[in-house]
C-alpha cells in the first residue's frame, strides 16, 4: 500500500541531503577562492615590482582575515616603507590571525615605537595566541625598567601568557614584579611558570626574594627546587643581603623573689622526717 507518510520522509531526507550537498560545495569553493588570493598575494611577493607591491597592499582589505593576514606578513617581509604603519595599524583587526601577524611582524621590524600598542594587547586582546605573541613582542623591544606594561600579563588566565610575561619582566626589569612573581613562584598551577618565576626572582637582587626562594626548594617539581637552589646560591655569591630573622624581644626583669624558669624553688633546711621549714 502508498505511504504517504513514507514519502514524504524520502522527500525530506532526499531535500536535506541536497541542501547539505549544496553548503558542502559552497564552503569547498569559498576555501578554494581564499586560498586562491592568497596565492596570488603569494605570487606578487615573488615578483615585487611596484604593480604587485600595491596590489599586495590593496589585499590589506580583503574580506577574508587569512588573506588580510598573508598580505600583511608579506609587506614585512618585502621591507616597504610603510611595513610599520601597516603593521601597527593591524593590531587593531578584527580577526586574532590578522592581530598575530601584526605582532610578528612589529616584533621582526624591530619597532620598538611599537610598544604602547603591543602593550595592550598582551593585556586585553581576546585571543591567547595574540597575548603571547604581544609579550614576547614587548619583552624584546621594550626598555630596561619598562616592566610595567606587562605586569598584568603576570595574572593572565593562559600559562603560556604568564610565562612569557615572566620571561619579559625578567629582561625588563623584575625588582619592581617581586610580590606578583613570589606569588607565581610559590603557588602557580604550571611547574614551567614557577620555575620561571623563581629564576627572576632570583635576578631580582633584592633581599626580599630569599624568602620565596626558601619555599621553592621544597616544590613538589625537581626544576622547581633546582631552579630555586641555583638562585639562592647566585644571589649570595652576588652578595644581596638576607633579611635578618626576627629577633626575641629581651625578657622583662623577673620581679623580686622570682623563680627563673627551670630551676626549682629554694628550700630551706629540712626538719625531721623531710619536710620543709617555712
């Protein structure tokens, strides 16, 4: 007997395996138009005459963030005169891949220009990969005692984030990170960021660190302890002062008649049968 019920479930089935069918393709041949572009800004890097040069710099704004990305990497590594505008200007793109080649590129240009911008990504860019990148970026180009514009990184949610901001305020200048990284030496979830933090802390030459250094040597990781006993032996042999141990307060004088502890009370002649006289 017909089914209409059946029917109409091969009809939908045989619909929605057309419509599947059709997105398939569609998303087939929108990859291959990218990857197209992409070879063509490829292509012109290859021949960088001033046409393809422009050209490349007209794929600045395509629509698609992997050809934004390739045209920009590929007017830093041609070395054009406005490869650092472009670059900074890209720290701004809405799309991580574009923002990463921005760093990478800022960072191989050597712009240290660059810094306030890369600053703030390391600390505010929505995409880890980014972040890293900006403090790898501003550990490299920044000024010795320029720590500061990555100390926030020092609490990021990514352990790879806080590692390389460890690793940068290490270069830049770590006495003015002493709590933060005493912090990460001493209770970090990573044994790659305590083992960091611990070995600048020990750059820090500051007599404060030897206390969280003392703590490390009993770190449940043998880097950890490694790292932390290497520091403490470079930050005596560099003569940094330990802070002295409290000292006990002097002990009030025993009022008269006084029993000093330890010593038990006096007596006098015993009477007969040992007792005591009063």
């Amino acid at each position: 007997m017909f089914n209409v019920t059946n029917m109409f479930h091969v009809l939908s089935s045989r619909r929605t395996l057309w419509i599947v069918g059709l997105a398939v393709l569609s998303a087939v041949s929108c990859r291959d138009r990218i990857e197209g572009r992409v070879s063509r800004v490829l292509n012109w890097e290859r021949d960088p005459s001033a046409k393809n040069v422009d050209r490349i710099r007209e794929s600045l704004a395509d629509e698609d963030g992997q050809v934004r990305a390739g045209a920009l990497a590929a007017l830093v590594r041609l070395r054009v005169a406005d490869a650092k505008e472009r670059s900074r200007a890209a720290l701004g793109d809405p799309d991580s891949a574009v923002r990463a080649a921005a760093v990478e590129g800022l960072l191989d240009l050597r712009d240290s220009e660059a810094v306030p911008g890369l600053a703030r990504v390391a600390v505010a860019d929505p995409d880890w990969r980014a972040r890293r990148g900006a403090v790898e970026a501003v550990g490299a180009l920044g000024a010795l005692g320029g720590a500061a514009d990555v100390l926030p990184a020092l609490g990021d949610s990514s352990s790879q984030v806080r590692l390389a901001a460890v690793e940068a305020v290490a270069r830049l200048g770590p006495a003015v990170a002493l709590q933060p990284l005493a912090k990460l030496a001493e209770g970090d979830a990573s044994w790659e960021v305590r083992a960091a933090a611990v070995e600048a802390l020990g750059r820090t030459a500051v007599g404060e660190a030897y206390a969280s250094l003392a703590v490390a040597t009993r770190d449940p990781n043998e880097f950890v302890r490694g790292a932390a006993a290497a520091a403490l032996r470079n930050m005596r042999r560099r003569g940094v002062a330990e802070p002295e141990e409290a000292m006990p307060s002097p002990a009030a004088p025993a009022p008269p008649g006084a029993v000093p502890p330890g010593r038990p009370p006096a007596t006098g002649p015993s009477r007969p049968g040992g007792e005591a006289r009063p």
